[in-house]
C-alpha cells in the first residue's frame, strides 16, 4: 500500500515560485505528491521538464499534471475538437518527460444525449491514444476526471464504462470525490466507489479531494472549492482506503492547498499509517 499526498500547485508557502521551489517545499513538508497546473497553459518546456523530473526523482516526489480547461471533445465545432486533442497530446508529451503517472482531463460537455455523447468520446479518446503510441509515449496515463457540473461529461459509471469499454492501460478514471458528492447532492459512499472501481483492476488510483459549497437558496451542493471539512468527509475515505490498503494518490484541490494536505495526512497518521 503506498499513499501520496500534495497539493493542486505551487503550495502557498513555497519560497520561490519556480516548479521545482514547490517540489522542495513538497518536500519540506514531508507531503510525496504535487500536481502540476496547466490549466491555463502547458507552462514547461522540455528542457525544463527534465529538470523538473530529475528533481521530482531525488525527492520522491510523485507528480501528475491538470490538463488545460480548453478542452471538449465533443464540440460541435471540428477546429476546438482538433485543438483539444493537441492539448492533451502536448501534456502527455511533458507528462512523460516528467514521469507524471496520470493527467486529469475534463474530457467533454454533453452533446444532444448521453449516448452520442460517449460513442465520440470513445472515438476521439481512441485517436489519442494512437497518437500516443505513434509518439511514443507509453508511461504516462489519460485520466478522465470525474466531473461535478451536470452538462459535462464524468460520472462515475460514465468514466468507468469508457474505461472498461477501450480497455487500454493508459485509460484511468481520475476520482475527484467532491464531485462525486456534488453528482449526488451531498451524499457519497467510498466503499461502492471503490467496489465499482474494482472491474478495472487498476494498481494506482489518481484523485481530487476538496470540500464543496453548500448553496442556501438552491438547497444543492455545488462545484465551488472550500476547505475540507464535512463535505464530504474525509475520516471514512481515509478509513476505507486503509482497510482496503489501496494504492492512491490524493490531490488537495481546496484553496488552502497544502494546509489541508497535511490535515489529510495528519487523519491517517491518527489512523496508524504513516507516509
């Protein structure tokens, strides 16, 4: 069982702003994990990115990277479809020059229905993985996020059944559990979760963990980050993710970043386990 644990970037109290800065403040904190932001551009070179690898490698510092936002593919529009793909190509491409172990994408917003929906995503997301082959790049996996808002694509049926439906190793799910509470209005349950997950026989899950906000006027749960707290709770995931010795990655997407890292690591430290 191996669980990693950092934040969504640079961590707030990094000394520098360069990547490597926060892979050594990752460090400093005894956190294992950092998630590369490239969500509003694919900001390494390749020069640098071996770098960044090199360093990530020295400090045993996992990383996994956030696909740009300017991503659907499923526009109607041929010319976004196209330079969605692209961006995901040329993230894989630093991905792997990094050795990041996965990328969360959000993949798509829905077309007409559901079904249409997933037959294009299945075929565009076959293309890619094409590509990939072509260009080499073998190690570094597609994860296709798990999604709060109800007009994108990502729940986690959908996700896993593309999963299952290509049935390529570098084909994953990417959990983000406050979605999945948001998906569900304010409820989740860790043990199907990863009792769904099973069918994939996967050896390292990736994922997002936040709290969500509760809208007052709505009586909905949505998808605004806040602080970890009770929704949804972590004590039980970290409960379950033991008592199943699961191999995980947990990336804090709250907004205090490596602060509710540490909260994470300090409940399964409680729990008996330590990094």
């Amino acid at each position: 069982m191996e669980i990693f644990l950092g934040p969504a970037g640079l961590p707030l109290s990094s000394k520098g702003t360069s990547t490597i800065d926060g892979i050594k403040r990752v460090s400093e904190l005894k956190l294992n994990a950092l998630e590369l932001e490239f969500v509003q551009n694919i900001y390494l070179n390749e020069k640098y990115a071996k770098e960044v690898g090199d360093v990530a490698k020295e400090f045993g510092i996992r990383l996994s990277i956030h696909a740009p936002y300017y991503i659907n593919l499923c526009a109607r529009d041929k010319r976004i479809v196209e330079a969605s793909k692209q961006r995901i190509l040329k993230t894989a491409q630093i991905g792997e020059i990094i050795n990041a172990d996965a990328i969360a994408i959000h993949s798509a917003y829905y077309l007409e229905s559901r079904e249409k929906t997933f037959e294009n995503l299945k075929q565009n997301f076959l293309e890619i993985l094409d590509k990939l082959r072509e260009s080499g790049i073998s190690n570094v996996r597609l994860g296709i996020e798990i999604m709060g808002k109800e007009n994108m694509f990502g729940s986690l049926d959908e996700v896993i059944q593309l999963c299952k439906e290509i049935n390529h190793k570098q084909l994953v799910p990417y959990l983000d559990f406050g979605h999945i509470y948001v998906r569900n209005n304010g409820k989740i349950n860790y043990r199907e979760i990863f009792d769904k997950l099973k069918s994939l026989k996967l050896n390292h899950i990736n994922s997002h963990f936040e709290g969500v906000k509760y809208n007052l006027k709505t009586k909905k749960f949505v998808d605004i980050h806040t602080t970890i707290d009770k929704h949804p709770p972590f004590r039980p995931l970290a409960q379950e993710i033991l008592k199943r010795k699961l191999n995980i990655t947990i990336i804090s997407e709250s907004p205090i970043l490596e602060i509710d890292s540490l909260k994470m690591k300090s409940i399964l430290d409680e729990l008996r386990h330590q990094l």
